[in-house]
C-alpha cells in the first residue's frame, strides 16, 4: 500500500433524488366523459447508501469525486401508475470508515462489519396523486401532492484501520522493519524519521494456519495529540487496534522516559487507549552486547510486559508473535 494509494481522508457533497410529484389527471375516455381522478404517486427519490466493503483498504476511489448524486423519482400519470423509484446510489467504503459533519464535528456513523449499510441521504418520498383526495364532497380534486426534496449537504469520510495489532513508537524505532521481517508488506524503510507517511498492513502468519493483522503506524513525536507532526491523521489509526505494540530502540537514552511521553500522547488524545492491552518490544538488540542485554531488564517501567526483538538478526520473533497472539485472545 503506498502512499501515493492509501487515502484516508475526503469531503465530499451527497444528495439524494427528489420525489416525483402526483399526477392531478381525470380519467377521460369515449364513453366516459367524467371518469373521475385517476392520478397515479410520483415515484421515490434514490437513497445515497454507505456500504462496508472488506476487500477495500482505501478511499482512494472516492478522492477525485466531489459531488455524488441519486437519481430523482419519476412523476405520477394516468390510470393510477405510480412513477418509477429513483436509482439508489451505493457507496462501498472500507472497513472501519466513519461519516462526520463537517459543520459540527458529530459522528454520524461507522461502518465496521461487512456489508453493513447506512443511508446517509434519504431520498424525498413521492407526492400522492389525486385519487387520494377524492371524498363524497369532492369528487373530481384537481390536485396532487408535489414530490419531496431530497437530502444533501458535504459530509467527512475517515478511515480508521481496522488491525489487531497496532505498532505505537518515535519516528525511526523499528517498526517497518519488523512489519517487513514478519509480513509479506514492503514498507519504506530508510535510517532517517518519518520514512512512514501512511498506515502500511501487514498478515502475520502463525501456528496451525493463523493469523493476525497487524499496522504499522506512522512515527509519535512529543506534542502529536495537539496536531504536531501528523498529528490526529494516524492517532485516529490506533483506536481500531485491539492490542497496542509500543516499540523503542535498545540504544534510547531512556526507554522508561520514551514510553512515558508514548502513553502521555495517547492519553492527551483519547483515554480510552489506555484500556487496551499493551505490550513493549524492545528494538535493536543486535547492537547491545551480553553484559548490555543483561541490564536491560532495569531500564523498562514495572507495569508492562516487554520482550527484547532484533528484527534483523530475528531475534525473538516467536517468543513475540506467541505474546502479541495471547493477548489477541485474552
């Protein structure tokens, strides 16, 4: 998934079809100079549906396209024919998209299942045509009900990825690596921060044909949940993750500091991160040497599980996989 591909983010302006209006007509034939009202209903307007697809990773097919429009329903006519229902239009967006208002910021939905739909536009009903207003009094009403206007406004689509585990570190800590060492995913791996610009999946494959999802998700910096770096647009990524891996480099000057600052930036931007079970790979082993990996054990904080990795040298991958798989199923 590259870059150039994974969008996350559009605004777009919906509206749904107008109904058809009622037909006033009076029933007219050779031998029947007043028949009476005949007016069919005008016809439906087309709903504007969401629908959740899970072969789709990306809004990317929705970026370039602004405006997105149903069909309007078809007007009454004589003999009591109903108008034709305007064409509904279907949306299919990933997994784990949400609509929001852009005016007010409500969240409107979020579609998380597969296949599940949303009518995010309900089309105008179709006005009733003259037959419905006939009455012993009234015998020959020559009106109709016009059709109603449809809904339309722009709304915010987001995507929040769906994984089951989510890798949360500083710029440069690993994590790609890992992806890329344990997936068949191929980030962009480079030795300078911010190589990873967009949420990149990988399958983890494991014991007896399973498997697990896991997103690397681009680097934290001090500050992100106050919009510094990329700020929300990959904090919001996390929220889907059932488990967190938090990752920091065997050579930080100090590991217990970095997660503090780690778990401070998702507190600041959503408490209910911290509910998630979390586990802390220690990165970069290859570069300590036995008397280093010996004191390592002092350096990491009391509350939390932690296993030391080298992703390179794959250095324990398993005993990792078989952590982040226990507490997938806890």
């Amino acid at each position: 998934m590259s870059g150039s591909n994974f969008v996350d983010y559009v605004k777009i302006w919906f509206a749904s079809g107008k109904g058809g209006a009622g037909s006033a007509h009076l029933r007219r034939a050779k031998y029947v100079p007043k028949g009476g009202p005949d007016g069919g209903d005008g016809g439906r307007g087309g709903h504007v549906i969401l629908r959740a697809n899970p072969q789709m990773w990306t809004l990317l097919h929705l970026k370039y396209q602004k405006h997105i429009k149903a069909e309007a329903g078809e007007n009454g006519s004589a003999n009591n024919c109903t108008g034709r229902q305007g064409k509904d239009v279907v949306v299919e967006v990933p997994l784990g998209t949400v609509v929001k208002n852009p005016d007010t910021g409500e969240v409107e939905c979020e579609l998380t299942e597969p296949g599940q739909e949303y009518i995010l536009m309900r089309g105008g009903r179709g006005g009733l045509g003259n037959t419905h207003f006939k009455s012993p009094t009234n015998q020959t009403p020559r009106y109709a009900q016009p059709g109603e206007p449809g809904e339309e406004g722009w709304r915010v689509l987001e995507l929040k990825v769906l994984a089951d585990v989510g890798l949360v570190g500083f710029p440069n800590a690993g994590k790609s690596t890992l992806l890329a060492t344990i997936t068949a995913a191929k980030p962009e791996i480079a030795d300078y921060p911010f190589t990873t610009l967009v949420p990149n999946l990988g399958i983890v494959p494991y014991r007896d044909f399973q498997s697990f999802v896991m997103a690397d998700i681009p680097g934290i910096i001090e500050g992100a949940a106050d919009g510094r770096g990329l700020g929300h647009r990959f904090l919001r990524h996390i929220e889907r993750n059932s488990v967190l891996l938090f990752m920091i480099p065997a050579t930080s000057e100090s590991i217990s500091k970095e997660y503090k600052i780690l778990v401070n930036e998702l507190r600041k931007y959503n408490p209910e991160l911290l509910d998630k079970r979390r586990l802390l790979a220690v990165t970069k082993c290859d570069l300590l040497d036995a008397q280093s990996m010996q004191n390592m054990h002092r350096k990491i904080p009391k509350d939390i599980d932690y296993v030391l990795i080298s992703s390179v040298a794959q250095m324990n991958l398993d005993v990792l996989k078989d952590k982040l798989w226990k507490l997938i199923n806890e």
